[in-house]
C-alpha cells in the first residue's frame, strides 16, 4: 500500500471507549472503579490467608495465590488507565504507553491461562494419585511450575507485541476500543498484516488451547476416577473443589478464546468490548469468590484470622 497521501499515527491513538456520552462515561467509571476495589480486595485476602494459615501451606493453595497475583498486576495494567479515561472523557495513548499496557496485560493474560492448566494438573495428582502426590507435588515443583508460567507469559508477550508494534499504523489513529489490544491495533496497520497475524494466531493457540487441553484430560481423568469412588464424602470434596475451578475456566477461557482465536467478522466493535470486560474486570472479581465462597479450608482459616484480630484489640 502507498504510504505518500496517508498520515501516519506516529505519536499516539485515540481510544473511543465504552461510551462516548458523558454521563454513561461517569456512571461507568463509579461501576468500574468499585469493582476495582473488590477485586483488589477479595484476591490479596485470598493472598494474606494463604500466607497466615499454616494449614493453607499446600500446592493447590500455593498457585491460587499465584492467580490471585496474576489477577491483580493484570486488572492493574489496564483498569486505572480505563478509569481515568471515564474520568476525562478522552483517551488518548501514546503508541509507547498502548505498547506498555499491551505486553503486560498479555503477559499477565498468558501467565493466567498457563496457570490455571497447572493447577487442573495439580487437583489431577491430589484426587487419582493421592499416594504420590506429596512427593510429585513438592515444593520445588510447585514453584517450578508457577515460575514457567510467569517466564511463559511475558516471554509470549514480547514476540506478540514485537512483531505487532514492527507494522506502521494508518490514520485516522482511532481505536475503537478501551484499552490497547492486538486485534484492535493490528486494524490500523499500514501493510501486510497476514505473517503477524499467523504468528499471533499461533501463539494465541498455544497458550489457550494447550493448557485448556490439560484441564480437559486431567479433569476427564478425574471424572473417571471420582465415578468409581464408594465415599459419598469423597464424591462431595472432589466435585466441590474441582467444581469451582471449572467455573473459572469456563468463564477465562470462553471469552479470550472469542477475543483471539474465534475470527471476529461479523462481529461488532461493542460486542468486542463486552467480551473483554468479562475477562478483563468480571472474572478477576467473581474469581476469589467462586474460589471461596463454598470452601471450608477457607472458611476456617478466615475464622482463626478473625480470632486472633478480635483478641489482638482486646490486649
């Protein structure tokens, strides 16, 4: 494509947001900015139990305090700078910024999506192989594993966001969207976007498909073995822990799988936008409460807590 009669976006793009009336842009923002508070709330209780209870010191507890991390530096890279847009009423981003907000929610995305593969891997190996697990699930593997999803992550983010930002972008430099994501950006791209795209395409493959094909077989295996349970009290606890994680998954990874690897035509732009307000603020909020609302390791621990607070003021 010629590039002679064309302007360039060179210095920043203009995100068009959720709304462009002014009061919508105020209601959004007070919504937004409340469920930023609770989901900042609920995962570092999730994070400040773990570490107080002893008891909570096992493998399963150790990676959701890993997603609680997750959850909050990835609702952070983008939600502040969604909120000060409301706030405003104008987003512009300079492309070095958008570049910034890109790779660490990407980065903290993939991390997530590895994550939560881990952890199916990990009730997997606690509910058929309760003899070996203690030795297959050691501390030194726990952190092995949730360190290779953190390196993961952000090693997927700097090739996806490197080749996206190699392309020069067209004017007019809006993007009508709320925060800066490949899809939305690769739009604006002044030359051939097809080698990008299959390298996204790819990469985005791989972090959701594999990790959702581990759930899928560690959770058929779990299913098998739960079936040929005789405990009612075993049938309960499996279905109950693992229960809550599916929820999770189905909810993170229906919507990114819509948002990357689901062809978008056809699709309208505010359609887009409300497939990744799911991901982006509804699920890190409803996730410490679908991880704790119906588990009783938790409930104690947030009693003892509670205890030793309530005896603390009282010296």
């Amino acid at each position: 494509m010629g590039l002679d009669n064309v302007t360039l976006c060179t210095t920043e793009f203009i995100l068009v947001g959720l709304s462009s009336d002014r009061e919508t842009q105020i209601l959004l923002f007070g919504i937004i900015l409340l469920m930023y508070i609770f989901i900042l709330l609920g995962n570092l209780g999730v994070i400040m139990l773990v570490r107080l209870d002893t008891h909570l010191h096992t493998p399963m507890y150790f990676f959701l305090s890993n997603l609680s991390c997750v959850e909050i530096w990835f609702v952070t890279s983008s939600v502040p700078q969604m909120l000060a847009h409301l706030l405003i009423g104008h987003g512009g981003l300079s492309l070095i910024r958008c570049a910034l907000q890109m790779y660490s929610a990407l980065a903290l995305g993939s991390a997530e999506a590895l994550l939560l593969g881990v952890m199916a891997y990990d009730r997997y190996l606690a509910i058929c192989h309760p003899l070996t697990y203690a030795t297959a699930m050691g501390r030194w593997c726990q952190v092995q594993l949730a360190s290779a999803c953190w390196v993961g992550g952000f090693f997927v983010s700097v090739v996806c966001v490197s080749i996206t930002f190699s392309h020069r972008f067209c004017g007019p430099c809006y993007i009508n969207h709320f925060i800066c994501e490949i899809p939305m950006v690769m739009e604006l791209a002044c030359d051939d976007t097809h080698t990008t795209r299959a390298i996204n395409f790819l990469f985005a493959g791989l972090v959701i498909l594999i990790p959702f094909l581990v759930i899928l077989v560690s959770y058929g295996s779990i299913l098998f073995s739960v079936l040929r349970m005789r405990s009612a009290s075993g049938l309960r606890k499996a279905f109950s822990t693992c229960g809550s994680h599916l929820l999770v998954v189905t909810l993170f990874y229906g919507t990114t799988t819509l948002n990357y690897i689901i062809p978008e035509s056809g699709r309208s732009h505010d359609t887009a936008k409300q497939i990744v307000v799911m991901y982006v603020v509804v699920t890190p909020l409803l996730n410490p409460i679908i991880y704790t609302l119906r588990n009783k390791d938790v409930h104690q621990a947030m009693a003892k807590v509670l205890r030793r607070l309530h005896c603390d003021t009282k010296r």
